[in-house]
C-alpha cells in the first residue's frame, strides 16, 4: 500500500495538550493514520444514522489493527439531538462494554457528533483519549480543532460543556464527495469568517476562488482547509480557554446562537447561521463606525454566493406582545461572551482584524431590524 500522503500536518501547540491535524485524501481508511496514538485494548467509535453507513466500517477496519475490541455508537442525527439524553447514550455504551480508561473514543461525523464525544470523553473516568475523524468541511475548518466540547440546553446553544483536546483531528477530503450542497455551504461560512477576523488575504482568495470551492476542486478545498486550520492553531495556540483572543472565532456566533436557539434546533444550519450573523455583526461594526458599508456590502455578497440566507429570520416570540428585536436580545443575554447580563459581540474593528464590544440595546434593535425579513 502507497505511504498514506497527508497534504499538510498542521501542528496545534499547547504544550503536553499539543497534537496533529492531519489533512488529505483517504487518510481516514488507512491504519497507519492511526499509529503513534495511545495503546489501548479497546477504542469506541461514535457515529450517527447518516455516518455510519457511509464511514463507519472503513474506519473500523483501519483501527481493526491497533484495538482488540472496536466497538460502534450510532447516535440519532441533527442538532436537535446534541443534548443530555444523547450524550447519555455514549455513557451507557462506555459503560455497558466496559470500557476502561485509556479506551480511546473516536468520533466519527459532523460537529455534533465532534462536540458530543468530545464532552464524552472529557468526562468519562474524568478523561479519556479521544480522536477527531471530521466529516463536514464545517468540522474540518473548525469544529474538531480546538479543544472546545459540549451540548446545548433549551435556553443556550453549547451552554454545557468542556475545554478537552483530542489526540489527533484526522481531515479526510474524500468524505465531502458525500456531503450535501446545503451542509458543504454552511461549512464555507466558518471558513470565510476567518478572512474578516483575521486575513483579508484568505477573504481575496475566497473571492477569487469561490466557483472552485463550490465545485469541491481538490487543490482549492485542500487550501481552504489547511488556510482555516492553521488560523485556527494560532489563535487557539494563544488562548486555549478563551480568556481573550480567542473570542474572535465567534465572529457572527452572538446572532447566530439566537437564531439556531429561537427557530429550533436544527431548523437553521449552524453554518447557516453564522454567515447570517457574520452580516449582522458586520453591519452592527459599520454602526459603531470601525468598517464602511463597502466592506459590509462586499462580506454580504461573499456569503450569499456561498449559497448562505443573509436575511435574517423573524424569530417566534416566547412572551406575548415581545419585539422581534426584543427576542433576539433575550436569546443573546444568553451567551457566554455575556458579562452581568450585558451582551458582548464580535465585532470587525477594521478588515482583517477582530475585536470584542458592547453596543446600546437600541443600536443592536436596529441592526436586527434592518437585517430581518
Ligand atoms: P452536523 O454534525 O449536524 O453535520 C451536518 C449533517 O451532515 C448531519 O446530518 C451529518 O449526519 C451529515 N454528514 C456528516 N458528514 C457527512 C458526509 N461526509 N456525507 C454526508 N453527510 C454527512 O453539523 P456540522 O455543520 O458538521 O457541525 C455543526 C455543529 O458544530 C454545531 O453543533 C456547532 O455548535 C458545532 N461547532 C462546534 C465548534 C467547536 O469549536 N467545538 C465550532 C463550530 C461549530
Ligand atoms: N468556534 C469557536 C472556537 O472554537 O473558539
């Protein structure tokens, strides 16, 4: 068998926390992606119902040679089921195998699934290895890289969970030959926020070469991802516990979170709602005066070609007789970026450059107003 040919090992330093992203093409099937992890008798490798038949036994037989025991959680799919009682499924199968403490869980699919066995294995024995086998460009440019783990609660997105890093975050670029259009376009939505926050180089080359990312090109995906990834490291190689700079990855998440917690889990794509929220706080940062409306305008125009709503939606009122914008407010005090109950955005203080601020409750009124259908 041909060496396996990752294209780029990007490094995530954190001292004994550090460990690889490995990204290429058909490295997710191959054994030797896996050697060097932690010996172990077992490994879990936890999927879901749309996963695990397309991945499920390719990466079962690369691992067939590392573990004597490899055992599969299929978990029900979609956003609205990254909750307690899903979680709880991958305890109750940690447990009813018997699983010891170096067992190594793999988590096989989407950022949910990435964020459910990450909070898993934070948890289980108080910590066990865990291995990121990301399936969505979302997962591949952000979600498994970075050490952040949860599950959402009906009154906040990702409001339960955990700083835990994997061991080793394998990108496989054969898995987006199966991705849907709607599910690849919420993907490019986190990696066109890293161009406004913090490389208008990458923001030029997104707009250069949108057309070839849509077409899945292998050379123009490859960049995307390695181009995020490395971003990603840098920052998170700062400030791990988002004590600071690494708030700037929430770029567009403030608006987003609402949107994704007051339509419903999993009405709204979370990439869906985060380009969304990217016009949002771009227009919120042209009323504090730190961006012009040609920078907004050109970021709007970016992430509707992306095949991303701009428009944001009319949320259901929880409290009879409650603003639209008075909605989007309430949602947004439930935020982890809030402080005694005052909302903190991330806002472009100028192209390329990201910075974190409060606005007036009557200006943020505006911008939903303004932004809303
Ligand atoms: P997802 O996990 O729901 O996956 C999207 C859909 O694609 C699902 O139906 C999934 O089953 C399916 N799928 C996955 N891989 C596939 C493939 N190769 N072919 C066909 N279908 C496939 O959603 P997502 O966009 O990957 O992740 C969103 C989640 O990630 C949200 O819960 C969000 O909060 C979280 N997130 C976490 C972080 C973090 O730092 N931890 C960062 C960003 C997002
Ligand atoms: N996606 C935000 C973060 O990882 O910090």
């Amino acid at each position: 068998m041909p060496e396996p040919q990752p294209i780029v090992r990007v490094s995530i330093d954190l001292d004994q926390r550090s460990y690889p992203i490995l990204i290429g093409h058909g490295l997710l099937g191959d054994s030797r992606t896996y050697a060097g992890l932690p010996s172990a008798e077992s490994a879990l490798i936890v999927t879901n119902t749309t996963v695990a038949p397309l991945y499920g036994e390719r990466l079962r037989a690369a691992l067939a040679p590392h573990y004597r025991k490899i055992h599969e959680l299929v978990l029900p799919d979609g956003e609205e089921h990254k909750n307690w009682q899903t979680l709880n499924l991958v305890f109750d199968a940690l447990l009813g195998h018997r699983c010891d403490r170096k067992t190594v869980l793999f988590a096989l699919g989407g950022g949910v699934v990435g964020d459910m066995t990450g909070f898993a294995a934070a948890s289980y024995m108080r910590g066990v290895p865990f291995v990121q086998v990301p399936t969505t460009l979302l997962a591949q440019v952000d979600s498994s890289v970075g050490g952040k783990t949860a599950i959402n609660h009906p009154l906040g997105k990702n409001m339960i969970g955990a700083f835990y890093q994997p061991q080793l975050v394998v990108c496989d670029a054969e898995t987006f030959a199966t991705l849907p259009p709607r599910e690849f376009s919420a993907g490019l939505a986190e990696v066109i926020k890293y161009g406004p926050i913090a490389d208008m180089e990458l923001l030029d080359w997104i707009d250069a070469n949108l057309p070839a990312l849509m077409a899945r090109e292998p050379a123009a995906l490859a960049h995307a991802v390695r181009r995020s990834c490395e971003i990603k490291a840098e920052v998170v190689g700062q400030d791990e516990r988002e004590s600071g700079l690494r708030a700037i990855l929430n770029f567009g998440h403030t608006f987003g979170h609402a949107i994704e917690n007051g339509m419903g889990y999993g009405k709204w794509l979370h990439g869906e709602a985060v380009g969304c929220g990217m016009v949002m706080a771009a227009q919120l940062s042209m009323r504090l005066e730190l961006v012009d409306a040609a920078f907004v305008q050109r970021l709007t125009a970016l992430i509707e070609r992306a095949g991303l709503p701009v428009v944001a939606p009319r949320l259901p009122d929880s409290v009879a007789g409650e603003s639209n914008a008075d909605r989007y407010l309430a949602l947004m005090r439930v935020d982890k970026k809030a402080q005694a109950g005052a909302i903190q955005f991330v806002v472009i203080d100028r192209p390329g450059s990201a910075a974190v601020r409060s606005a007036p409750d009557d200006m943020v009124r505006q911008v939903v107003d303004a932004c809303c259908d």
